[in-house]
C-alpha cells in the first residue's frame, strides 16, 4: 500500500491560519507558528469583546436616559421605577432614543411618572 503524505491538507490548514493574520504587522501576518498564536489571541479578544460592546451600550443609554430624565426634573432611578409601576414596559434602548429623537414624547412620559408618584 502506498503512503499518502499530508501535503494537501497541511497547506490547507496554514493557508487558512494565514488568511485570518493577513492585516497583522511584522511577522505575525507571515509565520505560521506566530500567526497561531495571533489569531488565537485575536479570537479571545473578539469574543470578550462581544460581551463588553453589550455592556458599554447599555451604559450608554443609561447615560443618556439620565441625562434625559434630569433635564426633565426627575431622576433616572425614580423614572425607571415609575416606568414599571406604570406597567410601561419599554427597553433603555428606545427610551435613550426616544430621549434624543423625540423629546416631547419622552418629556410625556415623563409627566406620567411624575404624576403617579
């Protein structure tokens, strides 16, 4: 029986590694033993990444609603509060848009809140 070499399948796989460190500087972009550990480290901090763009951007509609809340007299927790004991069930990604595109429907709710403390 013949022996088959693993030529292909080896060029293939370091073809592959290759083509994901393609962007990287010095030589993680052309070794291969480099670009493992590169594209392996790229993948981590892709993937925690993922988890912190969620937190940033709900921070950043927090931040926002606060800043709406304030401007209308009343405080983001007291609002948030007032929300849900109005059983108005809308996200913090809406209200922080309805905060800065439509602000006299975000001052109404506002008002609502207000009213039922």
């Amino acid at each position: 029986m013949a022996r088959i070499k693993g030529g292909m399948t080896t060029h293939k796989r370091r073809k592959k590694i290759l083509k994901l460190a393609k962007g990287y500087r010095g030589r993680r972009k052309n070794l291969f033993g480099t670009a493992i550990d590169a594209v392996w480290k790229a993948g981590v901090n892709a993937y925690i990444g993922r988890k912190q763009k969620k937190r940033n951007f709900r921070q950043l509609w927090i931040a926002r609603i606060n800043a709406a809340t304030r401007a209308n007299g009343i405080s983001y927790s007291k609002f948030m509060n007032g929300l849900k004991k109005l059983n108005i069930q809308i996200n913090r990604k809406m209200l922080s848009e309805l905060a800065i595109n439509d602000e006299k429907a975000f001052a109404t709710l506002c008002e609502q809140v207000k009213k039922s403390a």
